[in-house]
C-alpha cells in the first residue's frame, strides 16, 4: 500500500512539474514583470540565507532596497565566487532622485540630491561619480568610473537646475561634462574608436573596452538630455562624437538571432534585449535617423525566452507544488 502511495505522489509531482513548466514558460517570453515581483525577493533572501549559513557562494539576482533616508541600497550577493554585499552607487541614487523629482517626494530629493552632492571625486577641473564596489566579471576593483553612471548623475542634477532651486548645479554639470574626455587609460571612461568615442560603462586601465550596448546608449540618451535642457554645447558635442561611434558599431550587437549585452560575446538577457529595442527607438526619436527604427523593428521580431528566467519559475513552483503535497 506503501508502494502505491509512493507511485502516486510521484506521478502528481510529475504532472506537477509539467504543469508549472507549461504555464511559467510562455510567461517569460511575453512578461516577466509579475513572477518577477512574485518570485525574485524571497528566492534572493532564500539564496542569501543559505550562503550565510553554509558558507556557500552561489551567485543570485540582485536585489534592490530602499532605507529609511530615502537612499536605495542594492544587494549584490556574490559575483562570481567574490562576496560584494549591499552598496549603493550614482546610478541607483541618481535615478531615484529622477523618480523622486517626478513624485514630488521632496525628502527623497533632499537626501538623494545630497548624496551626489557629497559624493563624487574632485580632480579640479573634472568630477568623477565612482562605484566603490567590485565588478569581478569585468574585473573592477572597488572604485571604477562609469560613463553610464556619470551621465546618469549629471541628468539627474541637470533635472535639479532645471527646477531653477540653486544656481550651483550648472557648475557641477560642467565639470561633470569634462570627464567624458578623459581616456580609460588615464583613469576615465572614454575610448577612442574609428568614428567617435565610446563612453564604457565599465571600463579598465590597458584592456579593451568590453562595450557594453545598454550602458552606452544610456549615456548618450543623457547627455542629450542635458544639452535640451541647458544649451550646453559640450553635451551636444559629446553626444555628436559618441552617436558615430554608436552608428559604426550597432550592427555587431546583432547575432541575427538576438542581440549581445557586449562585444565579449555575452548575449543579452531577455530584459536588456528589451532595453535594446527601447533605445533603439528612443535613439530614433532624437536623431530621426532611420537606421534605428529599422534596427529596433528588426529586433522586436526576435523570439526568444531567458532560460535562467524560466528554470528559476519552474524551480520555485515546483518547490511550492511538492510542500503543498509534503504538508497534505
């Protein structure tokens, strides 16, 4: 009778197993927003846990908080066997300071505006906004520039000058500006190409740049930005110089299939595929060159689901599944 039972269970785990891979793979291709919110937090605190308490370094999503001043944190686990831990960076600060701006959450602009305020580093003429954690998978010790996070700090003071609060704002943005020229070699983030420059998101002294696509294009949509609403000349002109290098290199993001994440050959993730095909059209909306909208149509028709995505939804509800069976 025991036998059976056994047999049984086996078979309703089984169903159970089939079931759940039917119904959470269509969802990655389509939207993975909600079993993102469903899924991602307690299986990163899960991870997390079992690290703390067995010594163990696998390696899971990262994961965002918000502290009680307003500041977000993010929990970077372990990278590649290297324990990162939970820090907060010029990009996570500088877009809650945009999304706060936009809530009219005024503390949070108070205190997000003050931490880019009191933390960049001063070179004289130029200002650097630094990550002070490491990146092992491009092999970044702590305290890397960024172009995408410089950019990114200097939309969100431009967003802060624009509000016509303090004058001092223009300044930093100034000086923000001129670390664009400074070479990755000479300790900045900008790579001579054939056409233009490269803003690296994550760059390294005496290597190649690993030419992030996201992160580059992100910077450009900044600076962009920055010259509509200040009339800064040197936002337009390095805008120009990053645009022709962005046009003489977009087609080797394209495997015909999908799109690479960097010219190391790391394909895309389903989301940052997404973001690709957004910045393609936004990149449409500001230059009306076509080359874009043909670029982000083409990209679109791709159809492909995140395996990972899609293991870890299978993984969790299977879990869920076989305690249900365990408790009954």
């Amino acid at each position: 009778m025991l036998m059976v039972v056994i047999i049984f269970d086996l078979i309703s785990v089984s169903f159970a197993v089939l079931l759940a891979t039917f119904i959470s793979y269509p969802l990655t291709i389509f939207n993975q927003d909600v079993l993102n919110r469903i899924f991602r937090r307690p299986f990163v605190k899960i991870v997390n846990i079992f690290n703390n308490l067995f010594g163990t370094k696998i390696q899971s999503a990262m994961l965002l908080t918000v502290g009680k001043d307003f500041i977000p944190y993010v929990d970077y686990g372990y990278r590649k066997g290297v324990k990162i831990g939970v820090h907060t960076n010029p990009l996570v600060v500088s877009d809650y300071l945009i999304k706060y701006i936009e809530e009219d959450n005024e503390i949070g602009v108070k205190n997000t505006s003050k931490w880019l305020l009191n933390n960049y580093e001063d070179n004289g003429e130029y200002i650097f906004w630094k990550a002070y954690y490491e990146r092992p998978i491009f092999r970044l010790k702590s305290g890397w520039p960024s172009g995408y996070y410089q950019s990114r700090a200097l939309k969100a003071l431009c967003m802060m000058y624009d509000r016509g609060i303090d004058g001092k704002y223009l300044k930093i943005i100034l000086r923000g500006l001129k670390a664009f020229e400074i070479n990755i070699n000479d300790g900045g983030f900008k790579a001579d190409g054939k056409a233009g420059h490269w803003y690296e998101e994550y760059p390294l002294k005496n290597h190649a740049p690993p030419f992030v696509l996201n992160g580059f294009v992100e910077s450009l949509l900044d600076l962009h930005f920055i010259y509509e609403k200040t009339g800064i000349k040197k936002a337009k002109e390095l805008f120009d110089k990053g645009l022709a290098e962005l046009k003489s290199k977009i087609k080797e993001f394209d495997t015909g299939k999908w799109t690479y994440y960097d010219l190391l050959g790391h394909p895309a993730r389903f989301d940052y595929h997404k973001i690709h095909i957004r910045e393609m059209n936004d990149m449409y909306k500001i230059t009306k060159d076509r080359m874009f909208f043909d670029i982000a149509e083409k990209w679109k028709k791709y159809k492909k689901a995140d395996w990972r995505f899609f293991i870890l939804n299978v993984c969790l509800l299977n879990a869920v599944v076989l305690l249900f069976l365990v408790l009954l």
